[in-house]
C-alpha cells in the first residue's frame, strides 16, 4: 500500500501546478523527512516529482508524511491555524500538520495515511466555509535539499538556479573564515559583541515586546484605556514598568546541557562530533567541534574528545539523514556543578543483531570506564535506539542504563536536585539562581499562600519556594521529571509539595477550581510555544487566583498568552482579566539573542478602580 501510495501522489504530481515554498523556522537543522517542522513542495521550474534523486525519499521504507499532503485553496479571509484545524476536525478529519500560506488564503496539509488523506479531498473539496467554495487537490512533495543542491551543482546552476556569480566562480572570492569562526557565528551570534551591548539589545527587545503589548491591551480591553493611558505617558509607551535587565553571572562555558550532532566533520574528518555548520535544507550536514566555541562547558568539551575517539574506533559509520542509512545520530551531554556527566548517544541500529549491539554497548562501556576514556567524567552513561520516530519527540525514546548512575545531581539555591535524561532543567545553573530568586521577590508569599508551579520541570521553582509557603502544587508533562520532582522534594526535606504528571491543559482547570484559599499565586514556566488556550481560560475564570507570574523563553511567541490574559471578558473568556504590573529580562544565554522574561500579572479589581 505505501509504495502505490507514493506512485500515485508522483504521478498526479508530474500534472499538478508547482506549489510555493514556504520558509523554514530559523535554526531549524533536522532532515526534512522526520522533523516536526511542516515541509512543503519548494520545486522550482523544471523540477518534477518523478525526479528519483531530489524526490527519492518517498520511495524508502520510512514514513513521511510528505506523500499524504493535500493543498486546499480557496480558504476564507483572515482564519488562522486553530480555525483551520477546528473546521477539520469537525467533519472527522484528523491532520497530521498544517501550514498556511497567501495571507492564509490556501494551505498546505498532510496527513498520516492515504485512507485519511483521501477522505479529506472527497469530503472538503467542494465544500462551503464562510461563504468560499474550497478546492482540494495532491501536492507535490517537498525535494530533499541536498539532493536539490547537489544537482544544481551538476547542472552549474547557483542559488534559485541562476548562473553562479562571478564569486561562487572564484574570480573576486574572499578569504573564507576558519571553522572556529564560521561555527561561532552559527551558535554564539554575538560572540563577539561587547556583553553591555547584548543586554542593552536584549532590553530593547523586551521593550519592543511591552509596547506591543500595550497596543493589544487598547485594543482588546477598551475599559482599561484610562488606565493604559496613564502607565504608556510615563512608561515610554509601554504597558508596565520595566526593570533592568538581570545578567549572567558566567558569560562563557554557561551551558550544562548541549545536544551535539555526529556526522562528516566540515574539515573532513568522519565521525565528528559537534554543531551543525548549517541547515539542512540549505544543503549540508557538516558539523564543527565544539573545542573553541565559548558556551559549552570544559566538562562537556572533555566527554566529546572522548567520546569522538571512541566512535572512530569502531566499524560503524555516521547516520546520513539524505540516505538514511548509517548508526551514529546524536550525543546529547548534561554536566553539573558537583563535577558530574551524563552522556546520552542516539544510534541508529538498522540491521545490527542484538548480539552486535550487545557488544558495541559492552566495548562502549569498557572503553569509558577502564580505558582511554575513563578521564571522560563520565558518571552516567545511557544508550538510545534512534530508529523511525513514532512521535517527533526525543521524550518518547527510551533510554537504556549501560554505565554509572541512573541520574546526575546539581545543587542550586542551597538546594539538591537530581536529574533524569529527559528532564527539564534550565541550562545555565547560575542564570537560573538568578531567575529563580527574582520569581521568588516578585511573588509576595507568605505561610498561607499556595504555589502552583505549572511547567515544572525537575521541580526547581517550587522547591525553591516551599518553605515560604504553606503548598506547592507542580504540574508537569514529562513522567521523568515529575519523579525527579518528587524525589528532590524528598532529598530537600520538603512534605508541602506534590507534583501531577500531565498535560497543563487537561490538569490544571480542575486543581485550580479544587484551590479556595484567597492566597493562590500561579507561577508559569511553560515551553518556547507557551500555555494551552485551556490554561489561559482556566486562569481567567478561577477569580480567587489574583497574581500571576510567567516566565517566558520567548516574548513574542507568548504574546497570545499576554493578551489572552488582558483581554475583555467575552462569551469565550470568563473572569477579570488580569494587568501587567513589572517586567524584567533575565540573560540565561549570553552570546545568543535569547533571554528569559519575567512578567508579573495581577487580577483587575474594577471596584478599585
């Protein structure tokens, strides 16, 4: 069925119209087969489905769902992402990923298999939504980039297939920048810029993100206007008053997590293990060591060498997301404070027999814990089988213990907290001091107020609360950090926390509802994308929660959430809305544009006002 499946879609392809491209997230490197980014057909004239080499993917025997992929046109003015989905879901149909394009007048979207594919094109093509008639037809599959480049190359075209420049020709070519520099410019893009001006640039940012703000507020809370008003003439236009930026107390070797890519190295040395030099989609996999990038640990730098050595030493070749064939993926190192290491390598087995993997774990073992390796640091050593993804996240993979201890420890605020491999922890310890504290001032608590920690990781806010508090309650996704949660509460002496393992969405309407007490303060500390729609909902109805504090790694992506707790009540939003009172940047990450931003949010109390 796959095979005819693919078939199919090639040959429809080769007579539908060539799609438009559509721009990949910045910093986005993974292969454009089993991301969790959307792909969509990038073909340029001339480029055809049945091209079996930029197009060659699809014949493999790994899922993608660039086959079952649709483009539905037509769409009615000014919808968005969850009113697309919405109005798929319901007439029945599930997708596997949506991506709107045309100021959101057509889109493109892909699905897990022919038989719901096909039954999204016989029951919306035709069909009526706000007054348009939407059209459904096949789109053509994304071509794989290294494939694309590598033909352009033969071909002698340049970039978007113009001819090559006189440059790329080598007639006026520069001197090309050592690898040391051309990785740092990847990784730490402000690595060379004075560390005054990084915050200064972050503050602007953060400015940027509350004037913005502001606008929204007037916009969607006319009876705050008065109110608004006031705070912008005083606060540069701005919706709260914003604190100075909090620096890093390190600078440099900041990181104790680093996720580093094994592959050809950009110098040519195979079994490399480092950072991405590039993106795939720009047609290259080459990685540079990470020996003279500035924010990675002298810990983590030692347990690379080592482990580089080792790879090499083995018949195993590195993991090529172009052919899919290979071993070696990823190695993922965590350091901590108390000098210990934890090393996570994703491999892919392919064919190996188990008595072959038995032995490579056993030799790997041997070679960190007796020989050359052991003054890797090394203290905890685990194993991952990277076959095909049944979900695009890391967390579902299982790690297998092959050396050392099941956890490392790191001690922060005073206080000791053990870490799992897929936890959550933030990557700049004494960033995170930092951070913590500011969120423990801003809180106002006292021995009868209760903490909700949503997002909560290892636990680390809570805990580092609880003895000001009478209750935290931790809410958390992953099932290995809430039991690292629960087990720092213990190490800590702690009886006043407990910690829920699940999707915010779905937990937190009912445990804040269960809450009656007057003095309930919801600390938030959610991913890059921010909270569930549920969350916000839930938060603006639970009137008796008066102060909330988000913790935002992404200004801009959270901005819904900023708004959604601002706005006017309305059929869909119930409760008073809450106002930004105080807002503050945290650089957890120097020599990068990221930040963390601490807002503290207080309910509207009309009759005050």
């Amino acid at each position: 069925m796959f095979k005819s499946s693919a078939k199919r879609v090639m040959e429809e392809c080769c007579r539908s119209p060539v799609t438009e491209a559509a721009p990949q997230k910045e910093g986005d490197a993974a292969d454009p087969l089993t991301d969790s980014t959307d792909h969509v057909s990038t073909a340029g004239e001339g480029e055809v489905a049945s091209d079996t080499s930029i197009y060659g993917y699809i014949k493999q025997d790994l899922f993608t769902s660039e086959i079952f992929k649709v483009e539905i046109r037509n769409l009615p003015k000014f919808i968005g992402f969850n009113d697309l989905k919405k109005f798929l879901a319901k007439h029945g149909l599930n997708p596997h990923k949506i991506k709107l394009f045309g100021k959101h007048t057509f889109a493109f979207v892909t699905f897990k298999n022919e038989e719901e594919r096909d039954k999204a094109m016989r029951m919306v093509h035709g069909m009526q939504w706000k007054g348009q008639v939407l059209s459904v037809k096949l789109a053509k599959p994304k071509a794989d980039p290294i494939q694309r480049k590598r033909k352009q190359q033969e071909e002698g075209e340049g970039v978007g297939g113009q001819p090559p420049s006189k440059r790329a020709e080598g007639n006026e070519e520069e001197e090309e920048e050592p690898l040391s520099v051309q990785i740092a410019n990847v990784v730490t893009p402000l690595w060379n810029v004075p560390y005054d001006e990084q915050l200064k640039r972050k503050e602007q940012d953060v400015v940027a993100v509350l004037q913005r703000l502001a606008k929204e507020i007037a916009s969607t809370n006319k009876a705050m206007l008065p109110w608004l008003f006031d705070v912008k003439g005083k606060q540069n236009r701005m919706c709260c008053p914003l604190e100075a930026i909090c620096p890093s107390p390190t600078q440099t070797q900041y990181r104790n997590k680093c996720e580093f890519l094994i592959s050809v190295g950009a110098d040519g040395e195979d079994k490399t293990i480092g950072f991405r030099l590039g993106k795939y989609k720009g047609g290259s996999c080459a990685v540079v060591g990470p020996a003279e990038v500035c924010h990675v640990s002298a810990e983590a730098k030692k347990v690379v060498h080592e482990f580089q050595k080792f790879i090499r030493s083995t018949p195993y070749t590195v993991y090529s997301p172009e052919t899919y064939e290979g071993h070696w993926k990823q190695l993922t190192v965590r350091t901590t404070r108390t000098k210990q290491a934890m090393a996570i390598v994703f491999f892919n087995p392919q064919k190996l027999e188990e008595t072959q993997l038995d032995a490579l774990k056993a030799s790997m073992k041997k070679y960190l814990a007796e020989g050359e390796g052991k003054d890797s640091g090394i203290t905890s050593l685990y194993f991952v089988r990277e076959g095909q993804r049944k979900s695009p996240n890391v967390e579902d993979l299982p790690c297998e213990l092959v050396a050392g201890d099941c956890c490392i420890h790191e001690e922060l605020l005073g206080l000791k907290f053990r870490i799992s491999p897929h936890s959550f922890f933030q990557v700049n310890t004494a960033g995170a001091e930092v951070l913590y504290s500011t969120v423990g001032e801003w809180a106002q608590l006292d021995q009868d107020s209760i903490v909700l920690d949503v997002c909560c990781g290892t636990g680390t806010i809570g805990i580092s609360l609880a003895k000001r508090v009478k209750k935290v309650i931790g809410i958390e996704l992953c099932q290995e950090a809430v039991e690292d949660a629960k087990v720092n509460a213990k190490l800590n002496g702690l009886s006043n926390v407990e910690f829920h393992c699940g999707k915010a969405e779905d937990l937190f309407p009912n445990i804040l509802s269960a809450l009656v007490s007057p003095k309930v303060t919801a600390i938030v500390d959610p991913p890059r994308a921010g909270l569930h729609s549920k969350v916000i909902l839930a938060i603006r109805r639970a009137e008796h929660l008066k102060r909330l504090i988000y913790v935002a790694c992404n200004a801009k992506a959270a901005m819904k959430n900023f708004i959604d707790l601002c706005r006017a009540p309305s059929n869909r939003v119930h409760g008073a809305p809450f106002q930004p009172v105080r807002a503050m940047a945290v650089d957890l990450f120097p020599q990068t544009a990221h930040f963390e931003m601490v807002m503290l949010f207080e309910r509207v109390d009309y009759n005050s006002q």
